[in-house]
C-alpha cells in the first residue's frame, strides 16, 4: 500500500514538471563581402643586378721595363690625359738617340748622292762621260733616299716607345687597386694589368630574365621591333645592397641578342646617371621591373586560404552558401593577389573570417563598399 502512495506522488511530480524545449537553431554568421571588378593594375618584380661604369678601362704597359713612379694612390680620381705611371726610360731614350743618329747618316748620304748627280750632270750632257755614270749616281741616291725614310721611321718608332713609358689615363674616373708598386718590372704580356680605371659617372645595370618573365615583358609595350618597344618602356629603379632605393632612376637602353644557352635567361642592360659617384663598378643591387596588367582581378591577401599548395577563395552562391573556389595567382602587388582563374569580374567573395567556413555554409553577407579598394585598386 506504502508502495503504491509513493509510485502516485512519483506520477505527480513528473507530471507538473516543466516539458523540455525544441533547441533553436543559431543565426548565420554575418561576414564582410565585396564584388571583384577588372581594371588596370601595376605589379613590380626584382631581378638581382650587377653595377659596371660606362667605361671601364684596364690600364697595361705597352713597353716593358722598371716601374718607376706611381703617382696616384688606389680610390683617387683622374681626368684623362693624366700621368699614373712612369716606367724607367733610359733604355728608350737612348735607343732614340740611336735611331737619330742613324737618320742623320741616312740624310749625309742622301745629300753625297744628290752632289755627285749634279756633277754628274753636266758632264753628260757636254758627252764627257757616259750616261751610265749618272744611272748609277741616280740609283746610289734612290737607296740612300729609302734609308731615310725607314731612318726616320725608327725615330718615330723610338718616340713612340719614349713616350710609352709615362702612362696616362685615357679616360676620366676612379682608380682601382694598384697591382703593381714602384720599382716593379712590368710588361705588356703580365697577366694582370697595372690597374683598372672606371668612369662612373654614368653606370650601366645589367640583370637577366628567364624566357617567361621576357616574354611577359615584351608584350606589355607596343613597338614591331625591340628597339621600338626600348623607346616605350618605363623607368625603372634600382635598390642598393641594403635595399634603399637610389635616387634616380634608369633606362633600360640594351637587350641582349641571344639567349645564355647555359642559363636559359637573357641579359638587359639599364643605365644611370651617376654624377655624385656613389655607384662604383662592382656594386651589387636588385633592377625594380614594373609591369600593367589590364583587366586585372585583384583578390586581398587576407581573403584567401592555402591548402595543399593551392589557394582558395570563398564566392558567395545562391541562397547565401559559399562555395570554396581556387584561384590562379600569376603576382603580387601590395597585400593583394593578382589573378587570372578562379573568379571573374562581378563575382562576391568573402573578404574575412574565413578561417572556420565550410563549404556549403550560410552566411548573412555585409557589403563591405567600404572594402572594395581592398579588392581592386
């Protein structure tokens, strides 16, 4: 009977108990979105480069012989015509003295002959002696006559090698390192030359680019001929080892007319103008390219996800689902992506919050017109 009461109370308690609820499901989150538009955009790519002067000369003996003044120190600047190096000249004056010497006895037998035709000549004509005699003075005389001249071509020989033996700059600029020191013996077939002399006051940039990048490149300029398509290209800067910029900015003027077989890549030449002499042949730094690209899809970088080395973007689909969509990246300007598949012009795609979407989620999408400069520039 006690049992009974108790299993009643039980039957009423439950009874008057509250019934549970249905669980409500949450709302969709609300995520940013903006619509990708086409235009034209400017990308930038660098290129590592090397820094040569307009003209860099090496500076060699052309007579050999004992180095015996230096008159320049390694760094310092000279304009050309400037005395750098005097080589003992002894040996070479006296062998002009020689040559000379040489040319002054060719001359004194030149004169014995033309006397001995003017004596000659008279009596042959009055028939005193034969023409024979006067055949040979002649011909005495021609020989003395080309022993002359190759006399006072030894002399000039002998100047030429004088004048040798003070070296003097044939250009204006920088000396470098100074290989040889007084009392050196130098000569014209030494390995190294005496010094290396650079005019930096204009500078020549090269760099290369494999064949893909100057096929790209190409295509951006109009022009039937790559001299035509030179004259069309833009300025382009130059970054330091230190990644500064220089202050100017140069002008691609060559290219290359072949492609290196070993490297696959084909070398263009940029020039600056170096009037202050900061660049030195031997710097090192990176040629900043920039290229347009019209129609250009921008994407933020902060809109996409990578997975498995490929790069997706979320698209906003029919009834507010998004849908996981690869993009085909072809540059990078700023924090945004440059695409070239994927999405198209028109198309909305999530711009944050994206790290936990799944494919098929709803969302309740937010115009981010404040956010459209994100997407396209």
């Amino acid at each position: 009977m006690k049992s009974i009461y108790l299993a009643l109370i039980a039957l009423s308690i439950y009874s008057c108990s509250p019934k549970p609820q249905t669980a409500v499901a949450p709302p969709p989150p609300s995520l940013p979105v903006a619509t990708v538009v086409s235009g034209t955009e400017t990308t930038y790519q660098e290129y590592p480069a090397s820094i040569e002067g307009a003209v860099n000369v090496e500076v060699r003996p052309q007579v050999s012989g004992a180095l015996d003044k230096v008159f320049v120190d390694e760094g310092a600047y000279v304009n050309a015509g400037e005395p750098i190096f005097k080589i003992n000249e002894q040996p070479y004056r006296a062998s002009l003295n020689n040559a000379q010497a040489s040319l002054h006895a060719a001359e004194g037998a030149m004169a014995n002959s033309q006397l001995e035709i003017d004596k000659l000549t008279p009596l042959v004509e009055n028939k005193v002696v034969s023409d024979y005699q006067l055949k040979t003075a002649k011909a005495s005389y021609a020989i003395a006559k080309a022993n002359v001249e190759q006399a006072k071509a030894n002399v000039s020989t002998a100047q030429i090698n004088l004048g040798y033996t003070l070296i003097k700059a044939p250009v204006s600029g920088y000396i470098g390192r100074l290989l040889k020191k007084q009392g050196s013996l130098v000569a014209p077939a030494d390995v190294d030359a005496l010094t290396l002399l650079s005019d930096v006051h204009n500078v020549h940039v090269y760099f290369s680019l494999g064949e893909k990048d100057f096929v790209s490149f190409k295509e951006q300029y109009p022009g039937e001929t790559l001299k035509d398509k030179l004259k069309q290209l833009p300025t382009v800067a130059l970054l330091l080892a230190d990644n500064s910029e220089y202050t100017k900015q140069g002008k691609i003027d060559m290219i290359d007319g072949q492609f290196d077989k070993n490297t696959g890549a084909i070398t263009l030449r940029a020039s600056f103008a170096n009037a202050e002499g900061l660049l030195r042949s031997g710097n090192t730094g990176k040629i900043r390219l920039s290229l347009q690209h019209k129609d250009a899809l921008m994407v933020p970088e902060s809109a996409t996800i990578e997975m498995q080395d490929k790069v997706f973007v979320f698209e906003l689909a029919d009834s507010n689902k998004v849908r996981k969509q690869p993009i085909e990246i072809i540059g990078k300007s700023g924090t945004n992506y440059l695409v070239k598949n994927g999405v198209k012009a028109g198309d909305q795609i999530v711009l944050s919050g994206i790290d936990h979407l799944q494919e098929g989620t709803v969302i309740h999408p937010e115009k981010a017109a404040d956010k459209l400069t994100a997407v396209v520039k």
